[in-house]
C-alpha cells in the first residue's frame, strides 16, 4: 500500500512538473515528389486558439520571424527560393511599432528543394519560430525526410524528430494551404483598403501637378469640340477616363506578375530593395524639386500620338496613353512611390493601389466632359501648380528614409537611430515651412510678391508638426506618426534622456555591480545568472529571475505598466536582485560552452538557447514573461508566475516572496 500511494505520489507530481511545459504548435509534415530531382516538403501546424505564430516575412523589431534551416544541405541539395506559407494575418503592434504577420489556427509552409546528390537519402530541415499569447515561447522542430522511401508524385509522411519536450508525429494530411480565419480577411481587406484611399488621394495630388492640370480643360475640349452631339462627347470621355483606368490597373498587374504575389511580401524587409527604394525616392524627390525632370524618351510619345489620331476607340486609348507618357515627369514619382509601398504589402495590393491612383486621375476627365461649365470654375494654371510639385518632392524626401531606416533596422547597424530619423524629419519639414511661407524659392518657382491664404495655412500646417515632433528627440512617444520612425528601444536612449531618463555617465557605471546593467526604468539587471546570484549572495538580497525575450511583446507590457508602478519599481530597485535571462538572445556560446540538453535533447548553441534550456530544466515551463522568486540556496520563494497585468496582484506577489526569505 505504502508503495502504491508512494507511486501515485510520484505520478502527481511528475504531472505537476510537466504543466507548465506549454505546446501551443503541432507539427505534421509530409514530402511530395515532383521529378527525379526536385521535391515539396510541407509542413502543417494547428495553433491553439488565440495563440499566433509569426510568419517568415513579419518585420524585424517585432516578434520573431519563422526560420527554415536546413542541416544538411551542403552538397546535397538546396532550397528553391523561400517556403511558400498559407494566408496570414497583419497587425500592427503598437509596443514595438511595426506591423507584424503572422498565422492563426493553421498555418501550412511548402517548401521545394533540389537535390544535386543522387547518394544522399536524408534531408534534415529546421523550423525555428516564435509563438505568443499573453506569454510568448521559442519553438524548434527538426524533421527528418528519406528520399530514398519515396516514389514518383507519391505524397509520403515521416516521424518527427523533435527538438521539444513532447513528441509530435507526423502524418498524411490534404495539401491544400490553410486559410485564414474570418478575422484575418476582414483585415487584410482593411490594409487593401488602406492602399486603395492613399492611392486614390496620391491621384488627386497627381492632378495638381503642372503635367496633368493643364491637360483637363485642353482634353475635355477636344471631346466636346471634335463629337458631333454631346452625348457622344461624353461617351468618348468615358471611353478615355476608362482607358487611364486601364493603363494603369495593367501597370500593377505586371509588377505582381513580375515579382509575384508572394515574393513581393519580402520586400519589406529586403535590404537591397529597401536601399534601392530609398535611391530611387530620393531621385523622385529630387526630380519634384526642380534638380532635373524624368522624361520618357520623345519617340515613344511620338509614336503614341500617331496612333491616337485614328479615332475610335483605339485612338482614344493611345490619347490616354500619350497622357501618361506625357505627364510621366510629374506622375512617375507618385507612381512609383505607390508602387514601392503596395510591392512590400504583397498579393494584389499594386493592382488595387494603381485602380484608386487611376480612378481619381480619370474622374475629373469624365466630369468635365459631362459638365463643360464646370471647366470656368477651375482655376488658372501658374506658379502653385510648381507648389505642389515642391511640397509633393519634400513628402518624397520624408518618406525616402523609411525605407533606409528598414534597412538599418534589418542589419543592426544603429547608423539610422530613432533620434537621428526624427531629426532629419524635422529638418525636411522645417525647411519645407520656410519654403511655403516664401523664404525659399527653388528653380522651377515663379517671382512670389506674397503667399496665398491657403500657402500661409498649409505653411503653419507644416510648422505645427515640425514642433510636434521635436519633443521626440527626449523620448516622446509621437504616436501621430507611430510606425514611420523606429522604435522607442531602437535609440542612443532608449528610455529617453534628460530628467530621469536611461543616459547613464560615466560616475555611474562604476557604481553599477559587475556585469550588471540598467534595465527597464533604470533597474540594475544582471543578464547571467551566476553573476547575479553571486552579487545578490555578497548583498544578502533575494533573487528574482526574469525569463524574457527581446522579441517578447507582454514582457515589454509587463516592464511599460506593471514595473512603473511605484511601489513595485523601489522593490525591484532596493528589495531584490533582478536577473533577466534573454531567451532569444543569439549570441554563440564559445565551443567549449555548448552541449546537448539532456532534457529535451537539443542542442544548445546560443546563450538564449541556456537560459531557455534552463527554464524548462529547472522550473518546468518554457514561456515568457516568467518570473521566479528563490533564496541564496536557490529554492522558490513561492510559486512562479508569468504574464500579470494586474499591478495589486503582481505586487502582492513580490511582497509574499520577499516575507518568506525574511524568515
């Protein structure tokens, strides 16, 4: 009987230890034949409901992007371009300010290799992804393929090897991708929607310009003249207005074509194409400002207009063609400029974003036609046509160093800073008031005795969101502009300067402990854990360990709202010694330091690799935020918890932890 309860003892408390082990992700997979040389590996996984992992593609400084590696592949195969993944779902995150893509319930990737060794039977592929809730977990799956077992267009499955504490197994499933749930169409429905407005708005900048304005009453008046009744003139307009429509709508497709729908969402975080993006804004900047004009070759507008005077419907076509070619100095910057923003958002977003830019730059043509009389209330062409032609160069500018600073933010380069961004962005709109209040003129200007109404109104525009964002140099939020400059964590200080911020001098570095560092609020932290428990041992204090992660987005809610809490900030300040043990930290442990987990039977190799590997050892969990309390002889203070919102009950915590070590 003693033995019976003693083992059931066992039993519970074997069952206890493994609850806080957390699997949110299932894993299956299966290989598919396509030739002698080329095969599909496809993976599935089922997310449990509210979890979501994040997509090969989510922007870097958010949460961790999903990694495919392959073990093996030197001389034995390669991959054919990246995995191909299910629908995914967008969001912006306002904690790390970017907009992260990820997958909800399902997610399928397919992946195509190559093989170039004909003796080689294995293929060992990786998957490495983040997974978040209200905590956030690493998660790392090998799985393991023979060549050699399968067949021509057979659909074989294979055991999982895993790289977790639990084990999955794979199976045969149908290979059509997973689709998102209702809520993850309805948003990217929204950010189609979001392209169609900007684009459409861009078209009516576009009709400002002093390429496009003239041409309305010249080309509504030659409809109304040359048609022999008014309806007629009308009809011919239309023809004309949907004809733009086209020439357009067609440039979008070519460039989905081109690049194709999935390949476009990379774009975003490409470092050549986001450098390129900036190059090719700053000449379309350039170009607005009056440095030079961007021309088409005259032979082509030659040629079109030719073939526009044949009348009928195909002249008018090429009439609307030669538009576009014509008006290309003013309208290929705008046009471009879409087309970079709508290629990084992928799918259809170029053809949707060339359908909005098209319809407002063919309305008025249609309008007019219809409405000759309307053509008296237009205003004369001049010198603020060059206006807006200027105004639209500076936006260009401004917008350039988005892309640069993607690129910096990518690399890790830290040449492209919050601080610097947003001074550069004070720079550009700084000047650009000076220039509509008058006291810059540029080539292309006009003599100006005096400014308009609306000038001096768009000019105290400018230098109201100049002001706004000079704050931001100290630390400011500036959630005006949120998403455009980087991150608040992405600065020289990133928890702001000047009274009370996170600048450090000289004098106190060397009052901080060695290997410590300024944490959150500017919490002493130790990111080892042996140096913390040996501070924390010579000071007599209880430890508090931190599991968190760089990429953790509640750990940073956990640091923003509960931490600031006064009471809570003097405890973490003066009662215990905190250790913060970054779990997707991915610096190498030296050789002699990595090893093989004897719990979960991974290899470890990074340092966020240790500290992950010793939370699911130690404390049984593997999820982030998680926070334990122990003494001097390393034992719990009291049960750990992890993500806690509420400041009273996350207090009551700390203080139950800190009595029991008084004892």
């Amino acid at each position: 009987m003693k033995k019976t309860a003693l083992l059931f003892f066992l039993l519970l408390s074997f069952i206890a230890g493994k609850a806080q082990i957390i699997e949110p992700v299932k894993w299956t997979s299966k290989i598919e034949k396509k030739s002698d040389s080329e095969y599909v590996l496809i993976f599935n996984a089922t997310i449990e409901e509210n979890w979501h992992m994040y997509s090969q593609f989510s922007a870097d400084g958010g949460g961790l992007p999903l990694l495919v590696e392959f073990n093996n592949a030197e001389n034995n195969f390669e991959p054919v371009g990246q995995a191909k993944e299910s629908e995914t779902h967008k969001e912006y995150n306002d904690i790390f300010e970017v907009e992260e893509t990820f997958f909800s319930n399902k997610a399928e990737l397919q992946q195509t290799i190559k093989v170039s060794n004909a003796d080689n039977a294995l293929v060992q592929v990786a998957l490495k992804y983040q997974v978040c809730k209200e905590s956030c977990i690493q998660g790392e799956n090998l799985f393991v393929f023979n060549l050699k077992e399968v067949t021509s267009h057979e659909v074989k499955s294979f055991e999982e090897v895993i790289v977790q504490p639990e084990t999955n197994k794979s199976e045969v499933k149908d290979s059509t991708p997973a689709t998102g749930d209702d809520n993850k169409k309805k948003d990217d429905e929204r950010g189609l929607f979001t392209i169609f407005i900007i684009a459409f708005f861009s078209g009516f900048a576009a009709l400002l310009t002093p390429c496009v304005f003239p041409m309305i009453p010249m080309t509504v008046s030659f409809f109304t003249k040359q048609s022999k009744t008014k309806a007629a003139g009308i009809k011919n307009a239309f023809i004309y207005g949907i004809s733009i429509i086209v020439i357009y709508v067609v440039l979008g497709s070519l460039v989905t074509a081109i690049f194709g729908a999935d390949a476009l969402n990379a774009l975003s975080t490409n470092v050549i194409f986001n450098i390129a993006f900036f190059v090719l804004l700053v000449v379309f900047a350039s170009s607005f400002l009056g440095a030079f004009e961007i021309m088409l070759p005259n032979s082509w507008a030659n040629k079109v207009d030719r073939q526009a005077d044949r009348g009928g419907i195909i002249g008018i076509l090429f009439m609307a063609l030669a538009l576009a070619i014509v008006s290309f100095s003013c309208t290929g910057p705008i046009v471009g400029t879409l087309l970079v923003e709508a290629a990084s958002k992928g799918g259809i977003a170029p053809i949707v974003g060339m359908f909005g830019f098209s319809l407002a730059l063919a309305l008025p043509f249609m309008l007019f036609a219809m409405f000759p009389g309307w053509l008296n209330s237009l205003p004369k062409s001049g010198g603020w046509l060059n206006t807006v032609k200027v105004f639209l160069g500076f936006l260009e500018l401004a917008f350039a160093f988005k892309f640069l600073s993607n690129a910096d933010l990518v690399l890790q380069m830290h040449i492209l800073e919050r601080e610097t961004f947003l001074a550069i962005w004070i720079a550009v709109f700084g000047v650009l008031s000076l220039y509509l209040f008058g006291k810059i003129t540029l080539p292309h200007d006009s003599p100006l005795q005096s400014i308009s109404v609306g000038r001096l109104f768009m000019g105290l525009l400018t230098l109201t969101f100049t002001i706004y964002l000079i704050p931001g140099l100290w630390g400011a939020p500036l959630k005006l502009i949120s998403g455009f400059p980087p991150p608040m964590h992405y600065s020289e200080s990133p928890h702001g300067f000047g009274g009370g911020g996170a600048v450090v001098s000289s004098s106190e570095d060397t009052k901080l402990p060695k290997g410590a560092k300024l944490g959150a609020h500017n919490i002493i932290a130790f990111e080892d854990y042996a140096e913390g428990l040996a501070y924390a041992k010579e000071v007599n204090k209880p430890v508090m360990i931190d599991f968190t992660g760089y990429a953790c987005v509640n750990c940073r809610k956990m640091e923003d709202y509960v931490w600031s809490d006064e009471r809570i900030m003097s405890i973490l300040k003066n009662d215990i010694v905190l250790i913060s043990l970054y779990v997707d930290y991915k610096k190498e442990l030296p050789e002699s330091e990595k090893y093989i987990s004897e719990t979960t039977g991974k290899k470890i190799e990074t340092i966020g690799n240790k500290w992950s590997d010793f939370e699911i050892t130690r404390y049984k969990a593997n999820a982030q935020p998680y926070y334990v309390l122990i003494n001097l002889e390393e034992e719990k203070l009291n049960d750990p918890v992890g993500y806690t919102p509420d400041v009273e009950e996350y207090l009551e915590w700390l203080q139950s932890g800190i009595a029991n070590f008084k004892k």
